[in-house]
C-alpha cells in the first residue's frame, strides 16, 4: 500500500491535519522530507473569533480540544497566504468551513484562480443533512479535486452514495468529536490522542472496499503507525498532534 500513487494533488501519501502547521509549513517537523500536501488551517468565507470557553483538556490516552475554528475570513487569508502557498514545494489544500453553497462555490472558484492549489478540503458538520451535503458538494465541483473531512466516528457512511455521485477525492477520517466535564460545565470539542488508532483501523477495514479512497486523519501518533494504516486500507495519512513535536517518538506506549 505504501508503494501506490499519490492520490489528486498529492506528492506523496503524508500529509498534516489541518491545523497542526500553521497556515505554512515550518521548515523543520517529522514531515519535512516527506510532506506530499500541506492542509491549511480552517478557512471560512467570514471571519470566525475564537470560542469564548476555548479549552485543552486531557483525558487518559489523549485530549479534547475545543477552540471555535478562529480565522480571519477567506479573503483576509487569501491575502496574507496566497503568494506564500504559490511559492512552496508542495501542492497546498485549503482546509473550507462553508455554510451554505454559495460560500462554497465563491471560495472554491476563487482557489481555482491561485497557484500551487492542488485540492480543496471540505469539513461537514457530523449532524448536517444530506440536502446540506449535497448543496456543498454540488457547489464544489469544479477544476480541483474534493476532499472530505469528516469525523471518524460519525454516521459518515450515510452519505457515500452522495460521495460517489459527486466523484469525491477521497475521504478525511478526521478526529471525532466528544464532551468532557470542566469546572461546572461541558466542554464539546475534538479528540486527539493514541487511544483513537485502535478505533481508525476499525473504519479503514470496514470501508477499505467502499470505491473511494480513505485517508487516516486521526489516531496516528507514530510514523510506524501511519504505515500500518497505509497497509490496512488507508491511500494516506495526515498526522495531527504528533506534529507538535520534531523527533519521533520512542516510547512503546506511544508507537
């Protein structure tokens, strides 16, 4: 599995997760000789500010974090980034948080007019309806390949008939979603951390055969493991919060 092609817009089958890199790459990470796209950070069409209750809060075997998806907006983002995507050595996707088609479609045909765009990312709320979906997809179409991202343990599957209509890229099995207790609240947000591997090489067998390609995005916190996920089903692998350090972890416990 390691030895297949590059998917759409790919170099190679290592890539980070959004979010994990800044909005471009830095010159040193466990990536650098490796990197065969950059996934930008999120980008939504207005600016979003940064949750209130931003928060990062362990749990045994990983961590939830909840920051709101802040941004500057795309063309705020545009403007600061575009020159420097265009000058890099490798293809850029552009992480998309749309609310509605029509955002969709004026950032996608934006893109399409940059340099060194090699696909575009698009996050679906795990709750959305397939009419929001498909108002998205549809929207996309366009000169760049699609790919989705979507929680890895959400209901994705319901919507592979909509993937297949709208000849999706592939499919981001992005970090899913959970809720822990703070303070005198609930704290909703994304989970990171090894224990999530066990429950990604559940999804990869059991879709490995769905006609569209998968992408590990979540629970790889070695290089070792992402190559056991290329070799159970995954076309490649975006790593996340195993970016946040230069030097490969050793520790059993973290292989």
């Amino acid at each position: 599995m390691t030895d297949a092609l590059p998917l759409p817009g790919t170099l190679s089958g290592w890539l980070n997760a959004s979010g994990f890199l800044g909005f471009t790459p830095p010159t040193e990470s466990l990536l650098a000789h490796r990197l065969g796209a950059f996934v930008t950070p999120v980008i939504s069409w207005l600016p979003r500010p940064p949750a209130r209750d931003r928060s990062l809060l362990e749990f045994p075997g990983g961590f939830l974090l909840h920051t709101g998806a802040p941004n500057d907006g795309f063309s705020r983002t545009l403007k600061q980034f575009a020159r420097k995507w265009a000058d890099l050595k490798v293809p850029v996707w552009p992480h998309l948080l749309p609310r509605s088609g029509y955002e969709c479609a004026q950032m996608v045909r934006a893109l399409e007019g940059l340099e060194n765009i090699g696909a575009i990312e698009l996050r679906l709320p795990a709750d959305a309806e397939p009419a929001f979906i498909e108002e998205l997809l549809q929207s996309a179409l366009g000169e760049l390949p699609v790919y989705v991202s979507v929680p890895f343990l959400s209901p994705w599957s319901a919507w592979l008939d909509l993937f297949r209509l709208y000849t999706v890229a592939g499919i981001v099995l992005s970090a899913p979603r959970g809720v822990l207790a703070h303070v005198d609240s609930h704290i909703s947000g994304r989970l990171y951390g090894p224990s999530l591997f066990p429950q990604l090489l559940e999804k990869l067998q059991a879709f490995r055969n769905c006609g569209i390609p998968l992408i590990a995005g979540s629970g790889v916190f070695s290089l070792a493991q992402g190559e056991i996920a290329l070799r159970s089903g995954a076309s490649a692998v975006q790593l996340d919060a195993l970016l946040w350090q230069l030097l490969s972890p050793t520790s059993p416990s973290r292989s």
